[in-house]
C-alpha cells in the first residue's frame, strides 16, 4: 500500500507503457514553458507600471481591472485573457506583439 502520493504516482507509473510516458513527458514540458511564459509576462507587466510610476490599484483604477486580477497576473498566477492584456496595455502605452514558438 502506497503511503503518500509519490509512492502511489510511482508505482502508476511504473506499469505505463512507453508512449504514455512520451506523452507525459511532452505535456510536463509544454506544462513547464507555459508557467515560465506567464512568470515572464508578470515580470514585464510589472516593470512597465513601475516604469509609469503606477500602483496597482491605480493600474485598476484606469483598466477596470480588479486589482487583485493584476497582483495575480504580475506573480504568474493568472491567466489573462486577451481583452484583459489589451486593456492592461494601453494604459501602461505598450503594444502587445505575437511571436511564433519554435
């Protein structure tokens, strides 16, 4: 009997077949690069509102946006939608660009 969760994700595990593995892997990898993705746009967020000298609850108060929303966004916790990161941009007058992902 498992005691704690690791031991029973380990013995899970150990019965996968190869291509779930290689599906695990690949998704613990996308799942790795999308909270790095968000991290670094909190980190940009927030050094575009201090750039502008803005508090987050002055941010809130020009985008609407709850303040607890853009705390949430700048730790890389929240997932923004794209209507919300507009907003967020033109009060702070930045732009926001797509890249392609290799």
């Amino acid at each position: 009997m498992a005691r704690n969760f690791k031991d029973l994700a380990d013995r899970a595990k150990a019965e996968w077949s190869d291509d779930t593995r290689a599906v695990y892997e690949t998704a613990g990898t996308t799942f790795d690069a999308e909270l790095a993705s968000r991290v670094e746009l909190g980190a940009m967020l927030a050094a575009a509102r201090k750039a502008r000298d803005l508090t987050q609850p002055a941010l809130s108060s020009a985008t609407g946006i709850q303040q607890a929303e853009i705390s949430r966004i700048e730790r890389g916790i929240g997932n923004p939608t794209a209507a919300t990161l507009s907003r967020l941009a033109a009060a702070l007058g930045q732009k926001i660009t797509l890249t392609r992902v290799p």
